[in-house]
C-alpha cells in the first residue's frame, strides 16, 4: 500500500461543530471518501491490514455516530421546522429506512472486514465480500447524494440559530468533546445559552 487512508480521510476539525450543517456536509464529504477506499479494498489483490482495519473502524464508529446524529437531533429538528412545501415527512421517511436498511448491511460489511483480518486475506479472494463491500458503497453514495441535495439545504432555509446552536451542542455531546466549538461567534455565544 503507498499510502494510510488516515492521511486521505482527514478528521474534522472540531471547530467545524459550530457550523453544524457544515459539519454535515464535511462529513458526508468524509464518508464518500470512505465509499472510495471500500470499492479499492475490494478489488485490491493484496492484504492490506491497514486499510481494511481502518475501514472497519469506520464502520463500528464514524458510520454508527453519523447515523445518530441524524436520527436523533438533525431529523426530529427538521420535522419540528420544516414547512408543507418542503414534503418533508416523505423525504425523512425515506432515509430512515435507508439507515436501517445501511446498519443491517454495516453489519454483514464489519464480518467480512474482520474475517479477512482474522485470515489475512484481501477482500477479493471471496466474491460474497467483494459484492457485499461494492453493493455498500454504492447505496451509501447514493443516500449522500440524496441528503446533501434535498436535506441540508432544507436544514439551512429553516433551522433557527438557536436551533444550528443546540444541534452543535448535541453533535459535541455525542462525540464527547467538552470544549465548546469556536466558530462564529454568535454560535459560539449561542451555545452557552
Ligand atoms: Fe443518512
Ligand atoms: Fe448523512
């Protein structure tokens, strides 16, 4: 391998929370990323134990943390403000089964990963993990589409400071940062309140 996907797929900055839809947009930006290393894992003819942890690590943590911060604070804050026009009910349904549909398929990709960890083996020795790493970031790519075209943009039009404010407060929570993001500073007074 010429190169760790760690320094392809950079972290993003804490400071970004204070934006927290572009936050959204950085990271769905990092998970198409993550779709890229999949379809190279999975065609790469050599063990790449790095890759392949990484991107299990991706899946256990980056993927499950996404799917919770939008289920739990982005979703429910978009049903609270979302206008008639925006047929949001439909759009947010659609995605919800999407993410179930995603952690039934995360969970199949965390086997494969961890078996060819366990046997030292690349991922396209086997065509049922191939095609089950190939169909994930397909569907995954597709679900970033939708969300960055149709959602964010919805968010940004409706979503008040205080709630951008509360929703970064939630995204620091979860992921346990206890510093306050620095950003714009009437978010970064916002959330104070
Ligand atoms: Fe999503
Ligand atoms: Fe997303």
């Amino acid at each position: 391998m010429t190169s760790l996907p760690r320094a392809q797929v950079a972290e993003n900055p804490d400071s970004l929370l204070a934006d927290p839809i572009a936050w959204f947009l950085a990271e769905h930006h990092r998970h198409r990323q993550f779709c890229d290393l999949m379809q190279r894992a999975s065609i790469a003819t050599g063990f790449e134990p790095d890759l392949i942890a990484w991107l299990l690590k991706f899946v256990v943590e980056d993927l499950s943390l996404h799917v919770l911060d939008e289920e739990q604070d982005l979703f429910p804050l978009l049903r609270a403000r979302a206008e008639p026009e925006d047929s949001i009910d439909a759009l947010l349904g659609r995605l919800t089964g999407e993410h179930e549909k995603d952690l039934l398929r995360a969970a199949a990709v965390r086997r494969h990963l961890e078996t060819c960890l366990r046997l030292q083996v690349p991922i396209s020795g086997n065509n049922v993990r191939r095609r089950s790493l190939q169909a994930f970031a397909t569907q995954e790519r597709s679900h970033l589409a939708l969300e960055n075209a149709a959602v964010l943009p919805i968010a940004r039009l409706r979503l008040s400071e205080r709630d951008l404010a509360n929703l970064s407060r939630r995204l620091a929570a979860r992921r346990d940062i206890t510093r306050r993001p620095a950003g714009r500073s009437t978010d970064a007074k916002a959330v104070t309140r």
